[in-house]
C-alpha cells in the first residue's frame, strides 16, 4: 500500500510540475535569468595549455581541447581558505576569473586585482588604479597607462602621473567620451590607444552649434533640469576633429581633414608601427567614405587608400583589420556587392582580393589562426535566420564552414586557432556547448534542459511568408496553450521591423521572450515578421526603406496580417500590435495609416515626427527634411492623427534621451486638437526603455491592455 502511495504521490507531483503557470513578474524577471537556458559562467580557453574552463557551482571546471573530458580544478572554498589566510574578504561565488597562465589566475575584488596562484594558493593583490572608475576609462592592456574623460576632459594616467590633457572641456566642448556622432557608424568609445601605447587618439567634439535639449530629473525639489546636446535632422550638426596625444613629448597635434566640418570620422585604426592613422570619413549626406591614411606625428593628410559610393548611403561600421605578421595587409568590411562581406587590401589601398562573396552576410569576425593564414568569423550563409562558424584562406579564398546543425553558433576562438567553443541553440534547442578542432572533431561539454519544461507553454514554429514582391519574410509564431484549431484566437503582433534589427532567429524559441507564454497562457497567438529594412538580408533588402520610413514596412507587415486571416484559427477581428522605439513609430503607423486592421495597438517610446530626431541616423535613411519634404510629411504621423480606430495606448520614458519625450507629447496634443482619444503612460525615472524591476510593470500594462481590450 505504501509504494502504492508513493507511485500516486509522484505522478501527482509530475502532473502539477506541468500544470505551473507563468506569473508576468517570473516571465519578464527570470526570462534571462532562472527561466533562460543554462549558460556556463565564465567559460573561456586558458592561455599556454591546450584546455579550456568554466564556472559551475561553486567550482572551477577544467577541459580538454582535444576530448572534452572536464574535471574539477578547484572550488569557491579553496580560494575562499588563501582569501582568509590572507586576511582578506571571503567570497559568495566566484567573480568574473581571468588566467594569466595555466597556474596563474586573477579576479576583482573591490578596488583590487586579485592574483591567485594555484600551485601555491598564494594570494597576492595590486591595487587597481581609480583611473578605472572615472567615465569611459580606456586602458593599454600592455603598458597599463589609463585615458579617461572628466566633466568633459580627457585625462591620461601613466602609471600614476595623471596628466589632463585638455583644459576648455564644457557641455559644449567634449574630449575623448563616447557620445561622438550618437553612438552610429560603430562608435562605441571616444579614445584610441596606439599598439605599443605611445600614442593615443581622441575625439574633440564641439557642440557649440547644436540645440541644447530639456531632459527633467523629476526626483529632486523641486525638479531639475539637465540640458542635453541633441543634433536633429535639418539642423547644425556637432563639427568633429581627432587629436593624438604623445606620451613622451606630452604634445597634441589634430588631424589636418579638408571636408566641411560636420562631416563624420569613424573606425578609427592605428598601423601597426604607429606612424600612422587612419579614419574613414563620411559626408553628412552619408553617400560617400573615403578610407583616409594621416601622418601620426604631425597630422598631415598623406592619401586615400579607396573610397565607396552608394546613391543611397554608405555606412562603415569596423576598422581596419591588420593581419599578423603581415603589416602591410589589412581587412576591411564593406557591402560594396550588395551584401556584407571582407576585402583583403594592401596598405597602398590595392585590393588584393575579395575573401568573401555570396547572397549572405558576415555578421561578426573573430580574428586569426597562429600563422595568419585563416580568418575566423560568424555569418549566414545557410540561411538568413542561422548562424554560422567559418574559416576563409588569405592566400586561396577558400571558406570552410566549422560548424554542424541548423541553428544559431556562437563561437569563442583560442589564440592558436586550431580549438573553438560552439555555443549553439536553434528553436528547439535551448543551449549545447562543445568544444571542436579546426578540423573537424567536435566534444559535448554541456547541453542545457528545456527551462521551462514545468510550465504550460505554447508551442513555437518558424516559417516563411511572401511579401508583394515574392521575397521570403521569416515569420515566427507562438500558439496559445492547450491551442484547439477549431476555436478562434486573438492575435498580438510584435514588431521592430526598423535598420540593425533581426527578431526572427533560429535560436532557442525562434528569439522569442517569455513574456509571449505568458500571453499564450492568456490565449493570445503572439506572431512577429520581419521585413523589408531589417538587417542581415542584403544591402537592397534594408535600403527598401530609403527615404520612405514606414512605407515598405507597413506593406510587408499587412502581409503578415493577411497570413493570419488565412488561418482557420485566427480571429480577424481581434489582431493586435505592439513595438518599442522603432517599433513604437511603426505601432502608430498601422493603427492609423490602415485604420481598422488592429484593433488595440501600444506604441513605446515612438519616433512621431523623423525631423525631431537626431541628424546621423534620420538622414541616413530619410535624407534631410530639406531635401525630401515629401518623405518626411508623408511619415509625418502627426498628419495622421485623425484617422486612428480602436485603442491606442502609448507609453514614453520621462527622460529619454534617445526618442525625446517631445515625439509623443506631440502626438498627444494632436489628439486633443482634433478630438481623438488614446490612452497615454509615461516612466518618471526611466530613459529609452524600461529596465529593472519597473519592466515587470511595464509588461504587466502591456499585456493587460491587449487582454481588456482584444
């Protein structure tokens, strides 16, 4: 009788383990946390041996490249012993670890680095210089000398010897930083240390002639009004000069540029010997780059290396490339052929051949094999939703695809480049590690359990639809739980569908977020396409959209909706439709542009009016408000106000500094001079999008309107 019970009891406990339900507070917090597919903490090779290593409760793991057989190394309370025998502070788990050698690893601990030997458990420590914890902190790996900006000065520590290098810096006159050009043409950081760290390059920005912009800080008291510099389209533009700084001779000398000086300085690249600088410059109109060669020690303009033309826009996103040991080549990205892909040049600016080619897309590189002779990086050439590893020959052009199974790879090369960690996931896959040879031989480490697989869920499907002109448009689609094709569903649609965006992925639920099974919980289908002006489909795929925001892409996205009207199962006259930011400006089009084909739609943090946005990525896809008034009024979705049918929620972060609140207060005085209705929510606190504990809220209003309203 006992086993009898205890047989039930387990069967009723596995049943309800299915039964859980998803709170929206678990599926938005934990959807990248405890509900996400296992990641392994830290893994990365370690340098000198053949092995790689990660991070597992509470214990150090070692690989081996060849086989993939692991062992322990060491464990939290082993470091946690040489911590207190040190008289320092104890550890809950493990920090970020970096090896320096096979025995030799260290961590941050506070202000501290920490060296931990493992052959003697000795701890030892230097203190980590405060130079690091000042804004947009740049350090030389090598020579450990430190440049930073300060209240909008740039600062270099040598080693102690803290220099500023600049003494006029204001809001309207920034050195070093990271906010040059908004961030675009793959700017990510205003200083640029040269290889041997003797040199370093900077920005100087002038704002002078840009509007100074409101952004309130409602917290203090009263509140608080902290100007911003922000360059919209039409208007002056920040003008943009590059410095170098010696550290021997403490001199600054800038770069002697000839354009019009609200033209743009991107991808920054040092020669491997110093004695020369490159950047490639880009006209405002953003249709013609030349790849610029200076001198480093005086700033003169020496040559050209080539230059690029596109009647629609050029938009240079990586440095130069030097190989290995071969000083005078170098790799360059460029879309040139219609589509993303690598050029092998000379330093005189001959191309010397075209390494990659086909209607695909490199999307990432990761760098050389120990004699220079292959170049690693990821892309789609087996499909526009999968991801890839490859290899291509400097010498041949010969590509060879290291990686197996249909899905997303997400690689981690070793400085050989004869051993690869594949992260890989597809749809149906959450998450599987191996560590596999250049040539060919794969080892499990790890596959991940399903993460939810004690919830109901929907199921997931990943699929193509046509658009007007016969293209492919990838589709993914989540059907509600204990789905019955008989019954009819309401339908949420979730859209970006604007430039550098890819939501439909061959990765673990087709790229989607839990916050859609929650919705499936609710009964809702949740479906997303992407089309024309997403990324990763050619050049001629995303310019589609040129000069015409919003046209293209509506046409694609009513595609989709006739897609779901076709299905038995889907309730036509419930279809719903939500997007942020880019999505938030095509959310609004839908609902009023083709009023009547949403029912309830809830736009977050949308561009409303594209010449109050900011100058480098508007006039990129849109041109000025100048020279395509048409363009800009027929997007204008101020002029279309009036036309909006069912609900409309739209929600704006109080102080975002990206899509400025004024889009949408725009959008809501409009409604109240023509006598419309929508629902409005603003974020105090919160700038562009809404993160941390207040998204759960966020989510949580979302949903709740399409669950009231649809």
């Amino acid at each position: 009788m006992r086993k009898i019970l205890v047989i039930a009891l387990i069967l009723h406990l596995s049943v309800n383990a299915q039964e859980k339900l998803l709170t929206i507070q678990e599926a938005v917090l934990k959807g990248r946390t405890d509900l996400a597919p296992k990641r392994l903490q830290n893994i990365q090779f370690v340098p000198g041996i053949n092995s790689f290593f990660y991070v597992d409760n509470g214990k150090v793991i070692k690989g081996d490249n060849a086989n993939g057989k692991t062992t322990e190394w060491f464990k939290l309370s082993d470091l946690n012993v040489s911590l207190k025998n040190a008289k320092r502070d104890t550890l809950k788990a493990f920090p970020g670890l970096q090896f320096k050698d096979a025995n030799t690893c260290w961590f941050n601990q506070g202000k501290d680095i920490v060296m931990f030997d493992l052959k003697t458990k000795a701890v030892s420590s230097a203190s980590t210089d405060p130079s690091l914890k000042e804004e947009d902190a740049d350090e030389h790996k090598a020579t450990k000398y430190i440049a930073f900006t300060k209240d909008h000065n740039l600062y270099v520590n040598v080693v102690g010897d803290i220099r500023q290098i600049s003494i006029d810096g204001t809001i309207n006159l920034v050195y070093g930083g990271k906010n040059v050009h908004q961030n675009e043409f793959g700017i990510g950081k205003g200083t640029f240390w040269s290889p041997k760290g003797n040199l370093l390059a900077f920005y100087r920005m002038d704002q002078t002639d840009v509007f100074s912009y409101p952004i309130i800080d409602w917290k203090p008291y009263p509140a608080k009004n902290e100007d911003i510099k922000y360059p919209m389209a039409r208007s002056k533009s920040h003008y943009v000069t590059l410095g170098i700084y010696n550290i021997t001779s403490q001199s600054v000398i800038y770069l002697k540029t000839k354009r019009p000086k609200d033209h743009y300085l991107t991808n920054v690249s040092w020669s491997p010997d110093e004695k020369f600088i490159y950047i490639a410059e880009l006209n405002r109109e953003q249709n013609f780059m030349q790849l610029n060669e200076y001198n480093a020690s005086n700033g003169d303009f020496v040559r050209t290396l080539f230059e690029e033309k596109d009647e629609k826009y050029v938009e240079p996103l990586h440095e130069m490339i030097f190989v290995p040991n071969k000083p005078q080549q170098f790799i360059w990205h460029s879309r040139r052929d219609g589509f993303t892909h690598l050029y092998l040049y000379d330093i005189s600016g001959k191309l010397v051949r075209q390494i990659t080619s086909g209607p695909w897309e490199v999307k990432s590189t990761n760098g050389f094999d120990a004699k220079s002779e292959r170049f690693f990086f990821h892309a789609n050439g087996t499909s526009p939703v999968n991801q890839d590893f490859y290899s291509v020959s400097l010498k041949t052009g010969e590509i060879k695809k290291l990686t197996n199974g249909a899905g997303t790879h997400v690689c981690m090369l070793d400085a050989s480049g004869n051993y690869f960690i594949d992260n890989f996931s597809s749809v149906y896959v959450p998450r599987e590690y191996n560590v596999v040879s250049t040539k060919g031989k794969s080892s499990s480490i790890f596959k991940a359990e399903n993460p939810i697989k004690d919830y109901k869920t929907g199921s997931w499907n990943l699929f193509t639809i046509k658009n007007s002109e016969g293209t492919d448009l990838y589709c993914r689609m989540f059907k509600p739980v204990n789905f019955d094709s008989t019954k009819k569903y309401p339908v949420l649609v979730y859209l970006y569908n604007g430039p550098h965006s890819q939501m439909v992925l061959n990765t673990w639920m087709a790229g989607g977020e839990l916050w859609y099974q929650y919705m499936a919980q609710k009964g809702f289908i949740v479906f997303t396409v992407d089309g024309r002006g997403t990324s990763y489909r050619g050049k001629a795929f995303e310019q589609a959209i040129h000069r015409q925001l919003g046209k293209v892409e509506m046409e694609d996205q009513l595609k989709g909706v006739d897609y779901l009207k076709s299905l038995p199962y889907v309730d036509g006259n419930r279809i719903g439709v939500h997007g942020w930011s880019y999505g938030g400006f095509m959310t609004t089009s839908l609902m009023t542009r083709n009023p009547g084909v949403y029912k309830v739609g809830v736009a977050g943090g949308p561009v409303i009016d594209w010449s109050h946005y900011e100058i480098m990525y508007g006039e990129r896809y849109m041109d000025t408000p100048q020279e395509n008034k048409e363009g800009y009024d027929k997007n204008n979705l101020l002029n279309h106000v009036g036309n909006l049918k069912g609900k409309l929620l739209m929600i704006h972060g109080a102080q975002d500094p990206v899509v400025v609140w004024q889009h949408s207060m725009m959008y809501v005085k409009k409604c109240v001079d023509k006598g419309v209705q929508i629902d409005y929510f603003v974020y105090p606190g919160h700038e562009h999008n809404v993160l941390g504990k207040d998204r759960a809220h966020l989510m949580e209003k979302i949903c709740n309107y399409f669950i009231d309203n649809l």
